[in-house]
C-alpha cells in the first residue's frame, strides 16, 4: 500500500521567495501517476502538476516539478501573495487506487 | 464551461443515510472516470471511491467499504454517493472530481499514460452527529 509523507508540514515564505515542497513515496511509484494541487480554505483543490513534472493548463511557470526515484518536489519559484496555501501530492493508480499526502501550508512570513 | 456541482449535504444522525449527487456539465460526462474525494474540518484529502464511464468498475477506499455506494447516470450527467451506516468520522466535505486518464498509445503500445483529477467541484457538507 503506498503512503506519500510531505514535508515540511508548514513552511513560512515572504513573498519573491523559493518554496521547494516534497513528497516522498513509501514504495517504487510511476512518476506519471503523480500530481500536484494547490488548495485555498474553503475552496476546491486545483490541479497544478501532473505525471511529476506537467504543468496543468493556464497554471503559471513558476510551478515546477520534478521527481527523483521516490521523492517528489514542486518548486515555486518566485511566491506570489496568492500562492498562499495548502498543497498536496497525489499517487493516482495503486492499492489504495488513489492516495494523497498530508499536505503542505504554505504561510505569508 | 467545464463545471461540477455537489448536493445533498447536510446534518444526519449517526447510523443515518445520505445520498450525494455531483451534476457535471460543459463535458461529455460519459467519457470519464469519475470520482469523490473529501476533507474532514481542518484535514487533508481523502479519496473515497471512483467509477468507470458504463459503471462496470467501481472502486473505494477500505473505511468506506460495504456502507457506500457509489453510481452515475450518463443520461443525466450525474454522479452519486449513497452514504449508508454512517458514522462521526465521516464528516467531511465532500467533493466530486473528474478523473482523468490518458493514455498515449504508439502501434499498439502505451507510449505514455498520466492519471490524475482535473476538474473538481466546490464541495457539499455532510455533518454526522446526534
């Protein structure tokens, strides 16, 4: 059963900064059923990321991901005031069919 | 527009029934996978179940295993969850999203394949407490 682990839980930016969220993987997984959301309070997740390294349609290019055996990362590379949120991992495939990691926040400092 | 719309939230007493619905438009709701997904108050993400196109498959995440159900209407571009037995534990909001599968194929053989959920709804609100 694969479980994703996100850190770090919480990270505090200021904005222009670089954020560098992980995801680790508990078992071998295809980066292709890999994604990335981004979630406000009280809205619904966005895709950001998919197959580890796609951008998802109109999201900007300071979204970036990357993936190296069972690490995952998503970089932002220049925070904007609206990139302050949640974000999790998603393994989309195996048993159970569809895990998520716990999420990360991403706090103005 | 591509857009999903959950109903059928609200209060109901532990053991109680429910039944969600997820009203897809912009899309041909036949051609997708779909799924449910939903947050407790203050906690991440949980996949609950997903459906094939024709229904033919369905699959659920073991907690909910036995007590929901999970069916759609293709003629009225509609998802559902029937929430049977139900306990504290799955209060939550609940969010139904399109799933998406695609599979690139080169003479006969996977090229590349991405699986992931691009269009989500906004979510309905299912509280169980006496």
């Amino acid at each position: 059963e694969v479980a994703l682990t996100q850190s770090p839980g919480t990270v505090s930016l200021s904005p222009g900064e670089r954020a560098t969220l992980s995801c680790w993987a508990s078992q071998s997984v295809s980066s292709s059923y890999l994604a990335w959301y981004q979630q406000k309070p009280g809205q619904a997740p966005r895709l950001l990321i998919y197959g580890a390294s796609n951008r998802a349609t109109g999201i900007p290019d300071r979204f970036s991901g990357s993936a190296s055996g069972t690490d995952f990362t998503l970089t932002i590379s220049r925070v904007e005031p609206e990139d302050f949120a949640f974000y999790y991992c998603q393994h989309y495939g195996d048993s159970p069919l569809v895990t998520f990691g716990q999420g990360t926040k991403v706090e103005i400092k | 527009e591509v857009q999903l719309v959950e109903s059928g939230g609200g209060l109901v007493q532990p053991g109680g029934s429910l039944r969600l619905s997820c009203a897809a438009s912009g899309f041909t709701f036949s051609s997708f996978w779909m799924s449910w997904v939903r947050q407790a108050p203050g906690k991440g993400l949980e996949w609950v179940a997903n459906i094939k196109q024709d229904g033919s498959e369905k699959y659920y995440v073991d907690s909910v295993k036995g007590r929901f159900t999970i069916s759609r209407d293709n003629a009225k571009n509609s998802l559902y969850l029937q929430m049977n037995s139900l306990r504290a534990e799955d209060t939550a909001v609940y969010f139904c999203a399109r799933d998406r599968r695609d599979i690139t194929m080169v003479r006969g053989f996977v090229y590349s394949s991405y699986y992931y959920m691009d269009v989500w709804g906004r979510g309905t609100t299912v509280t169980v407490s006496s």
